[in-house]
C-alpha cells in the first residue's frame, strides 16, 4: 500500500506580506497543492494524508468547493484529512456540512475516529481541532488494534498547546505510520515509524531549507519512508562576519556572489564580528541587493574599553563604563554600546 502524506499546507497564507516578492509567494503556497496532488497521481498512491493545517485560516464554502473538485479528479486514490489548530472547526465553519466527493473522508470528530478501506485492508485514525487550542495530551494511550489491519495515526501537533506529544511515544503503538503535522520543519523517524513532512512551501522567515512530503510504502514486514523535495524556494541564512574594516559596500560585494547563483532563495542576512564605531551599516541598501527578508545586525562597535575608561576617567564616558561593565550579560554590554555611540558622537561634536 502506497501512500503520499503531507500537511501544513496554510493554503491562503500570504508569506512575507509587504515584500515585493509577497505576491509571488503566495501564489507558490497554492501552486503546492496541484503539485502534489499532480505526482499523487503520477506516482499511483492509494492514500493521501493530511495531516492538518490544510488551509491557513477558517477556509469559505467557496475554497472547500475548488478543493473538493481537485480532490476529485484523483481516480485512484483516497483522501483522508483532518482540521489542524489554524482550519480548526468554528461553530459556523463550512467544514461542519460540506458534501465531500466519494473519494474524500474528513475525520472531523473532535475525538479519535476511523475510516477503513477494506480493499487496502488499511485503516486511518485521526481527530480534528474544534478550537485553536488543545492543551491535552489527546494521544498518550492511543493505540491500534492488534486485528491484522494496517492502522495509520493523522496527529497533529506535539506543543505544549497543540496536543502535547514526543513522537517516540507512538514506538510500539501497533501503529504501521503515525503521519504527524504542525511542526513545519521536516523530522523523520524511521524507527517508530512517524514523520512530520513540513510545510510543503516555507511559510516564513524561520522555515528554512528544503520542503517537501513524505512518500510511504507500507509491505507485510516493513514500512519504507522517503522524504521527496518539492519547493524551489528556500529561505537561507547569510552570516557575514565583518571586522573594523567593512562598510556598506563590502558587505554587498560579499553577498553578491550568492544571491546571483541563487536568485530563487530569499535570505536572512545575519550581520557578525566587529566594526568602526563610527560606522552604521545600511540596512536599505542591504535590503535592496536582492530577495533579503531580514537583515539582522550584531556586529559590535570594536571599542577600547579599558583605554576609554583611562582617558575619561572622571567624566560621564568612564562613568557610564564601569556603571554597565558586566561581563556575561549580554544585554548590558548591548546597552554599553549603544550608549558609547552617543556619547562619542557627542563628544566629537
């Protein structure tokens, strides 16, 4: 039995609003359903699992009639999904009374239900969220019947406010797959077996590296997972270490080279080391050199404490030196910084 599990799809989630690039994005967050219900379809699974999460915000009527049709046209292959903590169902959700084709099960109970599929001998158990939030550990005695079927977990979540739950605590469940959502960073546990595939497209800032989904083969003796690339966007960390030297226009020349091999990505340009204290590096030129969601500065003004102290040993300088020296806080020591820049640029004046 063959299977393509994916989740955390937040299909109508606008990533990095306000960017140029924004629209771009959010038209690639749709574009991921059709391909994977495309290569559902190439590569002949019998089920597809979602495992939450499945629409950004309390979908319409509307989005539930285009999903339905699209769910439709799969001719083999059966869709089973549940509501995660973002399409969690409201009182007045459309997901109470929609009329889904027959290929499609939504196991919306707020408690654990099942749907069996006798030519596949294969039964799929899963629960939906009624409320943004479930702070209980609905999963902690879940375990499959020991009848001979194959019996497959939809869980979502694995927070301390989203069904709080370890992965290895499904090991020995009798479970042939728990396909896990919620955690949009790809983990794959072979041993058990489990997996959150991760968000098919990178959401936002913090959804680095590749995306994908799961591909799954269940046999008498094994279950064989492989995880199967999809997006070609990456969100990518940039570090740059900077000494005294660097301005502006180093910086550019140093990110330049990357972000021309890899025009696609979109980077979080992480800003390190030292430099002039007479120096502000700018942020808006940085931001212009390409797709740059985050230019995140904590390079250190290369100040001579202890030489400061000495020449202004009895102004405000030295003062304000020895009031916020405090080694190992680095709060403080920002704080020093910041307030050296003033008064030195003060002075100068």
């Amino acid at each position: 039995m063959r299977f393509l599990h994916t989740a955390d799809l937040h299909l109508g989630a606008v990533p990095d609003i306000g960017k140029p690039w924004s629209k771009e994005r959010a038209e690639a967050v749709q574009a991921s359903l059709r391909r994977i219900l495309h290569d559902a379809e190439e590569r002949q699974v019998d089920l597809l699992l979602i495992a939450g999460d499945l629409f950004h915000r309390q979908p319409l009527r509307k989005e539930l009639k285009e999903l339905n049709y699209q769910f439709s046209r799969l001719p083999r292959t059966r869709v089973v999904f549940i509501a995660g903590n973002h399409d969690y169902i409201s009182d007045a959700s459309p997901y109470r009374d929609y009329p889904w084709a027959d290929n499609v099960t939504f196991l919306s109970s707020a408690s654990l239900a099942s749907v069996y599929f006798e030519d596949l001998e294969t039964e799929v158990h899963g629960l939906s969220y009624h409320r943004p939030e479930i702070r209980e550990p609905l999963f902690d005695s879940c375990r499959a019947p020991a009848d001979g079927r194959i019996h497959i977990l939809l869980a979502h979540g694995g927070d301390a406010l989203h069904i709080p739950f370890r992965p290895s605590a499904f090991s020995g469940s009798g479970f042939r797959y728990v396909a896990l959502g919620h955690i949009h960073q790809p983990q794959v546990y072979q041993e058990i077996p489990a997996a959150y595939p991760g968000s098919p497209e990178p959401l936002d800032r913090t959804d680095t590296g590749p995306r994908g989904y799961i591909l799954g083969e269940i046999t008498q003796k094994k279950t064989r997972l492989d995880w199967v690339p999809l997006s070609t966007v990456q969100y990518v960390p940039l570090e740059i270490p900077t000494d005294t030297s660097y301005t502006t226009a180093q910086i550019l020349d140093a990110i330049r080279p990357q972000i021309e091999k890899h025009p696609q990505y979109i980077y979080r340009l992480h800003l390190t080391g030292f430099r002039d204290p007479e120096v502000t590096f700018d942020r808006e030129q940085l931001e212009a050199a390409g797709r740059i969601v985050e230019v995140r500065d904590d390079t250190e003004p290369a100040f001579d404490l202890e030489a400061l102290a000495r020449e202004h040993a009895n102004d405000l300088i030295g003062h304000f030196i020895r009031a916020l020296s405090s080694p190992g806080d680095p709060l403080r020591k920002k704080a020093l910084y910041y307030g050296l820049q003033a008064l030195c640029s003060t002075e100068n004046r």
